[in-house]
C-alpha cells in the first residue's frame, strides 16, 4: 500500500499559491513545557491523556486500530503569540481574539534589523526611519512590521530570554501607527524593551496599541531568514471564546 509521500519538516518550504511560487518561512516557535515563561503567567503543560494501548485497553478501539490524544494547559500568551484589542483596553466591548478580522491576519508586511542595539535598548523613530531608506520597502496600510532583533536564538535559554531585550519606544511606534501599521511583532518576550516591562513598567509599545486599538505580537523566530523585507504576512489565531491572545503559526511568504 503507498504511503503519501511527507517531506521533512524544515523552517523554509517553496509553495505554489495562485500561479505563483513562493517561500514560506516559519516564524514561530514551538509550544512546550520547556518554554520560556513571561512572569505571571501560565506554564504550558502537556501530557498523555489517551495513549495507544490504553485506548484499545478501555474498550474505545480495537485493535489494530488506536489512537493517541495530548491533554494541554496553556496562556492564550503562549510561546509565538498576538495580543488580542481586550488585553490591553479595559472597557466593555474592546475586541477578544476571536472577534477581530480575518484580514487583519493575512496581511502585506515588512521587516527590519535591529539585531545592532545593545540589551535593555529602545527601538527609535530614527531607528524606524534609517531602516526604511536602508531598505527601501513601502510600508503599506493595514499592513505587519516585523522588528528582528536576534533575541529568538536566546529561547532555548529560559532565564535569559526572559529579560535584557531591547523594544520600540512610544514615537517609534506611533511612527508606524501613524503609517496604517496594525500589527507590529518581536522576536522577543514583548514588543517594548525589558527596561519598561520590568523597570518603568509603563511600556510604550502596548500603550499605542492601546490607544490606536491594533494588535502587536512577541515571541516571534527566524525574522532574520526572510529573504526580502516585503513579503506576505499569515498568523491566523485560534478562535478562542473571549480570549486576550492566542498562539499563532506565523509565515511569511515570499515571491520567488
């Protein structure tokens, strides 16, 4: 009997859309009890909850049929993640994740280095503006911003990753706000740098996401492997009920 032949997994695949061949790049990391934990909030838990031989043992198959199911506790924040509008705005009607658009999720984007700032810096508008003509990329209305920033190789390193990264500060990012940006994500445990999530603990970064009511993402990986910085953005969330986030499987896609 022929089975269906499987490529390998790898972080970049080539794919046809529309006529079109393209390179998706995986952007997200893995969700797993070794991940690392934003203070406060939920370790992601997993476990056996129906093995093969205990589903054959309790009568729910027979065999040679079984089937094996994972039990997960988790942090709608978990591991590659966007922030829903009701994380971050208070009052009654502010959107959950499973209220906001479609189109917001599959989206033009653009990414730039800032993998050069030491820890603890900020992202500025100059920063923002220098990428820009460096590049050359549009950046277009309803559209994602990617800020690489190298922190993702530190995830394998929990105690590490969890602080010193840098983020964008508050004019910087009414900067792309101001542009029609609805998404900006990091490679980090926040959009804002750990000096104000730990130390001013006002961070700018969600403030404007607050005001502007746009969506920001963290955690994110392998920004840096996109091969141009203006590609297509997929990072559709799970339809959690009233939840403030979800994980994502990011991608970018990218014209060949």
């Amino acid at each position: 009997m022929p089975i269906a032949p499987c490529p390998d997994f790898r972080l970049q695949a080539t794919v046809s859309l529309f006529g079109h061949d393209y390179l998706a790049t995986d952007l997200s990391h893995d969700i797993g009890p070794s991940n690392p934990t934003f203070v406060g909030h939920q370790r992601t838990v997993l476990w056996d909850h129906l093995t093969h031989e205990e589903t054959i043992r309790s009568g729910l198959t027979k065999a040679p049929y079984s089937y094996r199911v994972v039990g997960m506790l988790l942090c709608d924040h978990t591991s590659t993640h966007v922030d829903a509008i009701n994380h971050i705005v208070p009052e009654p009607g502010a959107r959950a994740i499973d209220e906001l658009p479609l189109e917001w999720f599959i989206v033009p984007g653009v990414w730039f280095d800032f993998s050069y700032l030491p820890p603890n810096a900020y992202i500025t508008r100059r920063d923002v503006e220098q990428a820009i003509e460096k590049t050359g990329v549009t950046i277009r209305p309803n559209s994602v911003v990617l800020n690489y920033t190298g922190w993702y190789r530190k995830w394998g390193q929990p105690y590490d990753y969890i602080k010193d990264y840098p983020g964008v500060d508050r004019e910087a990012m009414e900067f792309l706000a101001d542009r029609g940006v609805i998404n900006v994500g990091a490679d980090a445990p926040s959009i804002d740098s750990h000096a104000e999530v730990a130390r001013i603990k006002v961070q700018p970064g969600h403030i404007v996401c607050r005001e502007r009511r746009i969506m920001n993402m963290e955690n994110m990986a392998n920004i840096d492997l996109i091969p141009k910085h203006e590609f297509w953005f997929i990072g559709l969330p799970l339809k959690l009920h009233n939840a403030t986030g979800s994980p994502i499987r990011a991608v970018a896609l990218t014209e060949l």
